[in-house]
C-alpha cells in the first residue's frame, strides 16, 4: 500500500483498535492481501502498549480477518473462493478440467445394496463397524511402519483432513502443503484459518529441501500425497521417501497427513512419509475414485491420541459417519468382480493419460503420464494464454495458476483430465491444444527433439 495506515486505525484498546481495523476492511478501504503496520509501529502511534496491539491482531486473526505470514507480516484475509472440483455449471464448452473418475467405471452398487439388510445401529455405539474395521485393518495394516495403529471413519478425505487439523491446530498455525496443491487441500486450511506454507513438488513428489525449509519456519502439520499427487500426478520414490523421513525423525511431533487418494486404483507402490517412531501421524484413504464421489466415506489411521481426538469429532449422535453407508462400501471392496473391475479401472485411467502424453509430445509438446486421473502439461509459455485460445475452438481446460500457493510466475501448465474421452476426441483436443499455443505466440519442439 502507498498510505501509512496507521493515520486510520485507531483506537486505546485491543477491541477498539481491532475494531477499527474491521471497519476498514468491511468499507473497502482496506483489501485482500494487503498489509497491516509493523505491531511495535502501530503501538507507537496509537500511544498504547505492544502487548495490546498484539491482542488486537490476535482477534483479527481469530475472526479470520487477518492472517499472519511470518517475515511477510499481517496482512487482510483473502476471503476469495477457491476453486473447486468438478463440472463447471452452465458451460457450453467440452469440459476436459473436471477432475471426475469415468463414470461408466463406477461399481453399480444395485446388488449389494439388496443384501444389506441388518440390525440397526443406535446411539452409543462404535463410530465404525466392526466387520469394516476388519476389513480396513488389513487394508492399510501393511503398509504403516507404526506397529500401534488406529482406525476411524470419516465422510471422505477431504473431512478427514479437515478434523485432523483441527484438533491438532489454531487458527493462524502454520501447515506445509504441496505446491502445487490440491484444490479442496487449499479450500480446508484457508477456511481453517491455517497458514499454508508452499513445499514443491517435483517428479518424485515432495522435496526434501521444501519440508525442511517449512519445518524451519514452523509447520505445525504436512499434508502430503504419496502417490498420484494431484495435480502433478508425482508418486513418492524409495529414496525421496526416505529422506524425507530422515528429514522429518527430528519433528516426531509434528502432524503429517497422507492423503491416499488413489490408492486401489494407483498403479505405483505406497511409500510413506510416516517413520516407525514418528508420534502424530494420519493415513487418509477415501473411496471416492474407485467407488464414486457420492460414496462420501474414508478409513484414516492413525497414532492413538490422534484416534481418540478424531473420534470424539465422530461421537455416534452428532457427525458419525452412516452404518448403512459403511456397509454398502464393504459389500463393494469385498466382491471379487468389483475389485477385478477396480483394477481393470486404474489400468484404463493409465493407459488414456499415457496415449495422450504420447499424442502431445508427437506435436511438439514433450508431455509425460504421471499416476492418478489428470495430466499435468507443460508448456511453452503461460497456460491462461493457451486455455484462452482453447475456449475459442470449444474446450474447457484448467490452468495451472488455479493450483499454485507461492507467488511465483505465472503457471505454465495445464491440468487435463482426458481419461473419457473417445479417440477422435483426444486426437483433436491434442491437435488444438498445439494450435493453441502456437495462436498464442509460443513455439512446439521440433521433431525428434521431445
């Protein structure tokens, strides 16, 4: 900002003076993003102690009006909505940025649903059923190196991690995140009042230098995806994974959060961040990809006291997550023909993305098939410009500035999700996507160079 705006906040005590700064906020005359006065400056020119300009950016910060961002100072809140997954309503376009599972590989859970008949569950009891606790024991049981594990149940990935930062942070305390991010991992810390701090991801997922940089700064929790990251579709490596570990054996007691997204249907190997030691620790596995976005249920394991807190959020009579719904999942995972259909499922998802990268890199755009539903494109030059272009010969892309958290440059990639797309289809949105780039200034590699 030009102005000292410490010429219009006033006030004696911290509720006038964050009073004050809530006016100017709500009159526009303070804006997303910018900032607020140095606290000792602000102390100074009101005449009042340190101490109380500090409670009145505390309130701010508490009333999400404000968020704190280490040396980058105070600033206003960007109350902004962030972009969600999904269709786009009310599009004439072919929408190729939904991030959607195919929905013809979505199990028919007609069959089960007629077997599911069974006492009913009252008050009281378990948050998750017991033969789907067995079930999920196993799931998950081989892949943790903790050897005591708990298991809940929450309504989908993005609940689980919702709760799990929840009971372990305040407002205004610091999360790692990937950058780039995962759109509703973006959405949960910003409405959380979190502060996320931005850790890169490369081709074998999130790097070392990244977590130890957001570790300094004070993380209190990390997010991260072993496989399939989305948008990038980075899959941890052995040797990524295990100095990330290292890196992460002198903070046992910060949270880490694994979102398995993909799971059933990834086709690279779990590897954790999760060290045998490391004392505050969730998995995230949600059925969503593989089951449907509807099947709103998730399996989160966890160390005992991360357990017990998530479950107290869970207490049967007020959020659990439904019985019934329970075991619909269980019938499904447990059908021979459904899990052969889940494979079957992951292999198509595979083999989609990598003819397109394969179609992209003989046009002159060198494009590689990550793990997951999307891929994640490079290009030339900025992706708004080519998504522009895009939408003039009628498709609806994703661009990657949507999945960014650090104030680089502008992004150049574009996020496809182009797994439905019939051949002819994929060979003209290829073939579109090269002109586009070209219509937009930017220059294709030449053969033989990809």
């Amino acid at each position: 900002m030009d102005r000292d705006m410490t010429l219009e906040i006033t006030g004696r005590s911290a509720a006038d003076i964050a009073a004050s700064v809530r006016a100017l906020i709500e009159r526009g005359v303070l804006l997303p993003g910018d900032p607020l006065p140095p606290v000792r400056g602000l102390a100074d020119d009101l005449g009042v102690n340190r101490n109380t300009a500090v409670a009145a950016y505390r309130q701010l910060t508490t009333a999400g009006m404000v968020v704190t961002r280490g040396r980058g100072g105070t600033r206003v809140a960007d109350r902004s909505p962030v972009a969600q997954e999904g269709f786009a309503a009310d599009s004439v376009l072919r929408d190729v940025a939904t991030g959607n599972p195919d929905p013809d590989l979505i199990p028919d859970p007609s069959r089960a649903l007629a077997g599911m008949a069974g006492r009913p569950v009252l008050y009281g009891e378990p948050v998750i059923d017991p033969d789907l606790e067995r079930w999920a024991a196993k799931w998950v049981g081989a892949d943790l190196a903790p050897s005591d594990v708990r298991l809940t149940i929450t309504s989908g990935a993005a609940d689980a991690v919702d709760r799990l930062l929840a009971q372990a942070l305040v407002r205004d305390d610091a999360v790692a995140l990937e950058d780039p991010c995962f759109l509703t991992s973006i959405h949960t810390v910003r409405v959380g009042g979190y502060r996320p701090v931005p850790i890169p991801v490369d081709d074998e997922g999130m790097t070392v230098d990244g977590l130890r940089s957001a570790l300094e700064q004070g993380v209190r929790a990390v997010v991260c995806t072993p496989r399939a990251q989305n948008p990038t579709g980075a899959s941890l490596s052995d040797r990524r994974a295990a100095d990330l570990r290292e890196v992460l054996a002198d903070h046992p007691y910060v949270l880490v959060i694994e979102d398995d997204h993909f799971s059933m249907l990834s086709r690279s190997p779990y590897r954790s961040l999760i060290g045998p030691a490391h004392r505050r620790w969730a998995l995230v596995r949600s059925v969503s990809k593989f089951l449907g976005p509807d099947m709103c249920l998730a399996v989160t394991a966890s160390d005992p006291e991360t357990a017990d807190r998530l479950a107290m959020r869970l207490t049967p009579g007020t959020t659990w997550v439904s019985h019934l719904l329970q075991r619909l999942a269980l019938a499904l995972v447990t059908d021979p023909d459904i899990v052969a259909g889940i494979e079957a499922a992951g292999a198509h998802y595979a083999e989609r993305n990598e003819a397109f990268a394969a179609r992209l890199t003989a046009l002159g755009l060198p494009a590689t098939a990550g793990d997951g539903l999307n891929l994640w494109v490079a290009l030339p030059m900025p992706a708004r410009d080519v998504s522009e272009q895009l939408m003039r010969r009628g498709w609806l892309v994703r661009a990657g500035d949507e999945f960014v958290l650090s104030d680089a440059p502008a992004a150049r990639r574009l996020r496809l999700t182009v797994h439905d797309l019939a051949d002819a289809e994929a060979e003209r949105l290829a073939a579109d996507i090269a002109a586009a780039v070209r219509a937009a200034g930017g220059r294709l590699a030449p053969p033989g160079m990809e």
